[in-house]
C-alpha cells in the first residue's frame, strides 16, 4: 500500500527471501566501502548537521 507525501507516492519495496537469508548470515563482514564514497558521504553529514545547527 502506497502513502501519499505532500504530492508524492511513497511505495515500499518488496522484500526478497534472498535478502533475508543474507542479513540472518553470522559472522560475515559487511561489503567494503571505497574511501571516496565515504568521504563525501561524511561530507555531506557534516554540512546537514553545520545547517542544523545555524537554525
């Protein structure tokens, strides 16, 4: 079932067996993540949390 956002549709995926499956695996380690992408992405955190933290 769809929910209505301000005009938009929000649909949830649907959850695969697959997934589950390898979310229940212990003792796996999670996927590596490239340095790049994490540096931006904690960019980006700190820029939201800079403009937070003004209002």
């Amino acid at each position: 079932m769809g929910v209505v956002i301000n005009e938009f549709e929000v649909l949830a995926e649907p959850q695969r067996a697959a997934k589950a499956d390898e979310a229940g695996k212990e003792g796996e380690a999670p996927a590596k993540i490239d340095l790049h992408d994490l540096q931006v992405a904690q960019r980006e955190l700190e820029r939201c949390a800079l403009r937070l933290w003004a209002h």
